[in-house]
C-alpha cells in the first residue's frame, strides 16, 4: 500500500483527533475549575454546615469544630453540641463545667467570647450578644399563659417572659440609678388592661390609706376564695382582672416609724396584712410587687420574701445584696447583678433558669 493511501486512511482519524483535542482543551478550565470547587467545599462544607446550622452562635459552632481539641486541653467530653447549644455533660465531669474560669479559658482557646450556663446534666453555650444601652419596645401580659415581657434577654436578644401564673409575689430591688423605676413602668404598662392596679409609694403615702386600701383588696380576696374560685384554671373569657397591688419602697410599711409600742404594733399589723394577700392570693388573682432600692437584711422579711414566686433584682455593689433579693447566690455561669447595667435585672420565675433581662426603655 503507497503511502499516499495510508495518509488518506488515517486522515479521518488525525482530523476526529484534533477535533478531541481541541474539546479537551476548551473543556479543561471547567474541569480545573470543578475539581477546585470540590476541594474547596470538602475543606468548606462542615464549617458552612455548622455556621448555617448554628447561625449566630458562634461559640456553639467552634465549640462543635473543636471537640477533640477541647478534651485534650480540659479533659472535657464533647460529643456533640445540639442546634441550641447544648451538650449533654458525661458522667463525671459535671464539676469540671462548674469550675471557676472555665468560661473564660474556654473563650480564650476559642478567640470568642462564651457563655456557658450548667442545668440539669446539661452544659449550654452561647455568644453573649452586643446589646445597646436603651431598647425600645411593648411591654406585655399574656393572660392565657400568665407571662409578662418587659424587656429582652441579655444571651440571647430574644423577648424575655417571665411567668406570674399561679404566683401572688414579686420582689423587685435594686441600687438607685439601678433602673427600678422603668422596670415598675413596664410591668404596670403590660398588665394596665388586664388588672386593677393599685401602687403605693412609701415615701409619700400614709400609712392610713394603704392600710385601708389593703384591707379593701383582702376583703375582695376573700370575696373570690369564697367562691371556691381558683384563677388560672379559669377560662380567660370569664376570669376577672387580676387585683394587682404595687409597693414602691416597700421597707417603711415593714418598719415602725419609731420605737413606740404604737407604731411597732402598726408595722406588724401591715407586715401580717401583706402576708396574707401573698400566701392566700394565688387562687384569687392577687398579686403582690414589692420594690425598693434599699437592699438590706431588714428589707423584706425572709418569710415573706420566700413566699414570692418571683424575684427580680437589678445592680448592686456586693455578692450578698443579690443574695438578699433572691434568697440563693447565683452560682459560676449564672447572670450576675452585680456585672448589671443600669436597665438589666437578674430574675428568677422558679420556672426557668436565672437569666438577666434588659428592661424595655420609655421612647423619648
């Protein structure tokens, strides 16, 4: 065979194998690019995976991310932290989340800030969050499912409700300039349409009037208890409005105003007044806030105190004064009142863990 017939054989060929080459060549990039594309999302993907699945808790997601390096450094057992934050504690270790400084090297190891809070077998992280000094917002009562929200909460930036279903007490205090004042504000704001409400001030009302109005509000309380009412299993469409009484300064209606037998004989009878509505308020629909600024041992009688379902506490200058207020110290991890600024509120419903508010402010 000539070799001008060989060359006529294979041109077919030559020409089907430029047209190749020529395919290759324009496809290549694409394939450059796609293989690039699949390293970089299996370096990328279990980081976009836990941002996107952890959204804005970042101290979830790195802690998630470095789980292993967490044991080896703290001896720490992190299988897995869940979409809220939560990790369940191993057997064991429970000291080692409650130890002092923990929170802080843990943020140091992870180059962000962390919160942790300990519950029930249960270790929880989250980034604190950047609040402004004044938030502006609705104050609100639930009457079905008895919550207030005056304010938001400091960890998480989400509405903070706070439970008075089935309590008759509030203890509200705080240094002055704690913000005590707006927080009475809001909660008479929230609950205005659904109570009556009646707020005394102990530095300017007599002490007469209160004791004839607490009487009033006593008389109406037994008028329901006779009933056989029992309030929050009503149905809401019948259920009355809440009596709602607020003591501003709460401590002169516990004091005598002098040593006399007279007036330390009134100052047990408005102590044994008060102490009534709270112990026998609850199926009426009575409730009692008791607030101040003074945070001493002689603020609120402890046994009153203890009877109280909910105890808010703002600002104060020593580790006892929270004490005081809450009837407990808070422990490593929980909101401490004494890092409150002017406006936040340490508070314990004893439905939920201790957490710090930050009460909505007046608009200007």
């Amino acid at each position: 065979m000539s070799s001008s017939s060989r060359e006529d054989l294979l041109s077919p060929l030559n020409d089907a194998a430029e047209v190749l080459q020529e395919k290759f060549i324009d496809l290549l990039p694409w394939a450059i690019a796609l293989i690039v594309t699949a390293i970089v999302l299996q370096a990328l993907g279990p980081w976009l995976w836990r941002k996107a699945w952890y959204r804005d808790n970042t101290a979830a997601r790195r802690v998630q991310g470095a789980r292993k390096a967490i044991g080896d450094a703290f001896g720490l057992t992190v299988s897995r932290v869940r979409r809220d934050g939560s990790i369940r504690i191993a057997p064991g270790e429970t000291a080692k989340w409650l130890r002092p400084g923990i929170e802080d090297e843990l943020a140091h190891f992870l180059h962000t800030p962390i919160h942790l809070t300990v519950r029930e077998g249960l270790v929880t992280v989250k980034s604190p969050v950047n609040l402004p000094a004044s938030i502006q917002g609705r104050p609100r009562f639930s009457p079905l499912s008895g919550t207030l929200v005056i304010g938001v909460d400091t960890t998480t930036a989400d509405r903070a409700e706070i439970s008075i279903r089935e309590k008759s007490g509030v203890v509200l205090a705080g240094k002055p300039g704690s913000g005590k004042t707006f927080a009475l504000k809001a909660i008479k704001y929230a609950l205005r349409e659904k109570s009556f409400i009646r707020t005394f001030d102990g530095k300017r009302d007599d002490a007469e009037s209160f004791k004839k109005t607490v009487r009033k509000v006593q008389h109406h309380m037994e008028t329901r208890l006779s009933s056989g009412m029992d309030y929050w299993s009503m149905n809401e469409e019948s259920r009355p409005k809440l009596l709602v009484l607020i003591l501003d300064e709460v401590q002169t209606w516990f004091n005598p105003a002098s040593r006399s037998k007279s007036d330390k004989e009134a100052a047990a009878e408005r102590e044994s007044l008060i102490r009534d509505l709270i112990q026998r308020g609850r199926s009426a629909g009575v409730l009692v806030i008791l607030a101040s600024q003074r945070i001493t041992a002689d603020i609120i009688p402890t046994g009153i105190r203890d009877l109280c379902g909910v105890k808010v506490v703002g600002r104060v200058t020593r580790p006892e004064d929270g004490e005081l207020v809450l009837g407990m110290r808070p422990g490593e991890g929980d909101p401490d009142p004494m890092k409150a600024n002017r406006g936040q509120f340490v508070v314990d419903d004893e439905e939920r863990p201790l957490r710090m508010i930050q009460v909505y402010m007046p608009r200007a």
